[in-house]
C-alpha cells in the first residue's frame, strides 16, 4: 500500500463543496481517506488579483502507482469544472500530489514531492495539522521545521466549525 498527501484547494463557487466533491471523488477513485486537515482560507499565491483560496490536505491509502494517480486527480478536476487557461489562474478545483511514501519521482508530468511545499504556506499550514513530524525526502527536515522556516508570509487562516 502507499501513503499519499494531496493538496485541494479552489477560489471559485462554491469553495467548500468543490473541496468536499473532491476528497469524495479521492476517496472513492483512488483510496481510502485516512486524515484530513481543517479546511484553510488564504490569498492567492502567485497570480494575486484573484479571490481567496480554500486549501485542505489529504492523506490517502492506495494500490495505485503514482502516475495513475496523476491521471486520476487531473480526471476529477475535469469532472470538477476545472479550466486550464491560465497558470495558476482561478479555478474551482486543484489537486496536487504533495508526497507519494518517501519516494521522489522526476519526470515529465510529475515531481515528487511537489517541488514548492516548503515556500507556500498555504500547503504547510494543513499538512503541519495532520502530519507534523512527516521528514520531507529530499530536504530531510519535517513539515513542522519546514513551517517554521517557511519564507511566505501570506495570512493562511482556519475556517472555524467548517468540515471539509
């Protein structure tokens, strides 16, 4: 079995439920849910002109090798709505694949980890929630050392009584 960390976040519609679609969606086509963190509001990183993002972290249980994985997740954007026409434009779903076990994966459509976790707090904030003593592959520092280091310093702030 392998153990993967999933970002979903959106900044269009109905926020909420499109992360709530997704993990759904995760659940059901790629594995069992096993954590989820509190769902989290913050600016837009990147392109900033934009509406606030809703960004939760997943950790899945799955049979599946990472580029079945990938296809997957890019499948459920799909079935989500999501337009790829800008580069980090809004969108009402994305999904990345954060960590796939300890490995590390380079190749054309994917690297893992995710080469930016340890510059967005948007990403270290939920993962810190449910995995703060997880050692990065490559860097070797946990997520919890990672945050404390983190240079970003946009706002990422709880959503209070919000189930994700």
């Amino acid at each position: 079995m392998n153990n993967i960390f999933l970002l979903t976040g959106g900044n269009i519609g109905d926020r909420l439920k499109y992360l709530h679609h997704a993990w759904e969606m995760v659940e059901k086509q790629v594995g069992p849910v096993l954590k989820k963190s509190s769902v989290y509001e913050t600016s837009a990183w990147g392109v900033t002109d934009q509406s606030p993002f809703l960004n939760q972290v997943l950790l899945v249980e799955t049979k599946l090798p990472a580029a079945i994985i990938l296809e997957t997740i890019l499948n459920i954007e799909q079935a989500l709505g999501r337009k790829r026409t800008e580069k980090m434009g809004p969108r009402t779903i994305d999904i990345d694949m954060l960590f796939f076990n300890n490995e590390t994966i380079s190749s054309p459509n994917l690297t893992v980890p995710h080469p930016q976790i340890q510059n967005r707090r948007f990403v270290l904030t939920p993962l810190y929630e449910i995995a703060p003593g997880f050692i990065h592959p490559v860097l070797q520092k946990t997520i919890g050392e990672l945050l404390e280091i983190c240079p970003d310093r946009l706002e990422v702030k709880l959503l209070p009584m919000m189930e994700g």
